[in-house]
C-alpha cells in the first residue's frame, strides 16, 4: 500500500469504510505525541494552550503536544485538556485523527486498540482516520495487522514517513473542512443497504476485482477480515472467475509490501 499525497484527499475518503485510553507504562503520553522526542510546546504561532476554540482551529489533545509534528504544521490549532477528548486530532464534527508511530506500535501493541474502541464509540458519525508514521520499514506484518483492526472500527488508515508529511495531511484535512459534504463524507450507502452488499462494495474497489468476484469470495469466506486472513490465497483458484492475474492483485493489497513514494531511486 503507498502512502497517497494531501492533493488526492479526494480519493483517500472516497474509500472510507464507513459513513461514518491508554496503556499505564511510564512515558506513554510522550509515546502518544511521539516516541522519545523533546518537547515542542508552544512551536506554532497560532498555539493557544487553555480550552478556548474557534471553527479556524484545530483541537489538539494535550497528549500530543510534545509531538514534533506541530513544528512543521501551518494550520492555527488549540491545545484542549479534556480527559474525554478521544481524538488527537479533533479536525471537526465531521473528521477526527488518529496519530500513531510504528515503533510505540511494536513497543506497545495493546495501546491503539483501546483508542480505537474509544474514537469508535465516541466518534460514530465521523470519519475516523489512523495517521500512521512508518519509522520502522521492516514491521509489514505489524502495519497488515492494524489495516485489520482499522477495518473493523471503521476507520481509514493513511501512512506517512515523516512529521512533516504528517502535518501536512492534518493541514489537509482542515483545508478541506469547508468543500462539499459528499467529499469529506466519502461514501453514502442507502438505508436498506446490506452489510454484506457494503462489503462487496469495498472488495471490488480492488484493481482486477469486479463485483461478481467479490460477492464469490464473500460467499466463500463470510467476511473480508476472512478473505485477507486466509492462509493461501492460492486457495481463490477454486473460486469462479478467480484467477492467477486476480490473486496477484489481491496479494499486492492485503499482503504488499510498504514503501515510501518520496524515497529517491538511488535508495532503491
């Protein structure tokens, strides 16, 4: 899976999922800012640090105020101490924000379950975003893992490779506050739309997949969380209309490896 630019935010809540605390381990707070980082408090000109909020501003949960994203944000945001608070990123009442660094993720695999089960419970019309920063390219069992926890709280998860892309994305989604409802939505199901014809709806957003195919899966194997966790996906052979072309593309999206876009070749 690439990580997708700010400039295709279109496309990132199109596939929306859906219409829409923490681990007592010494320096977990810090973690949720970021993972042994200094301080930064106060970085940002537009910083306010008491509960005061206008619609102009980001709300910032206090647990990431160490976080060195802030340094390179260019949106105003407000610092909000509130135990309640689920979000990190409270961008409005449409979009709430995850923030989550890999590494803390690998230290303390428990924590971000917990904030999903809040951010789900407490967020349930939103769209809920997991702003995931990969500062450990090697853990690609680790990410497929939370891909699978992000699809069953319904939330999207968006990759970056570094605090300043992930402020980016957060000035993004506040940029975009005030487009159409239908884009910051994403996709709208009727209300007598089944589960089970919603998730033949995201299985067959795959490339090489059609509806046909995945109502075929589906029928086979119950659920998505089912079709990714399969042990073999040499095993879709057996089905209808599967075939070695279909089962490359769907390996390439459940089991691909990561890699960072903004990589030079000379990396590679």
């Amino acid at each position: 899976m690439n990580s997708e630019k700010p400039g295709q935010i279109e496309q990132i809540f199109a596939q929306s999922i859906a219409s829409r605390q923490n681990q007592g381990n010494q320096g977990v707070n810090n973690s949720r800012g970021a993972f042994n980082q200094n301080s930064n408090k106060g970085a940002n000109q537009g910083f306010q640090s008491n509960n005061y909020y206008n619609k102009n501003q980001v709300k910032v949960n206090k647990k990431q105020e160490t976080n060195p994203l802030l340094k390179h944000s260019r949106f105003q945001y407000n610092i909000i101490d509130d135990p309640q608070m689920v979000d990190d990123y409270d961008i409005n009442d449409k979009v709430s924000v995850l923030f989550l660094q890999l590494k803390y993720h690998i230290a303390y695999p428990l924590y971000i379950k917990q904030r999903f089960e809040d951010v789900y419970r407490m967020r349930k019309n939103r769209n809920k975003i997991l702003l995931l920063l990969n500062d450990d390219k090697d853990e690609h069992n680790m990410i497929n893992s939370l891909m699978m926890d992000c699809f069953k709280f319904e939330i999207t998860l968006i990759m970056c490779w570094s605090f300043e892309e992930a402020a980016q994305y957060i000035q993004t989604f506040k940029s975009y506050e005030n487009k159409t409802q239908t884009m910051l939505e994403g996709k709208q199901y009727n209300q007598g739309t089944t589960h089970f014809e919603q998730a033949v709806e995201q299985v067959s957003s795959m490339r090489r997949v059609n509806k046909t195919d995945a109502k075929n899966l589906l029928s086979n194997y119950g659920s998505i969380e089912a079709i990714i966790m399969a042990p073999n996906y040499d095993e879709f052979l057996n089905i209808d209309g599967i075939g070695q072309n279909k089962i490359d593309a769907i390996t390439q999206c459940f089991r691909g490896k990561f890699c960072n876009p903004n990589a030079t070749k000379s990396n590679h």
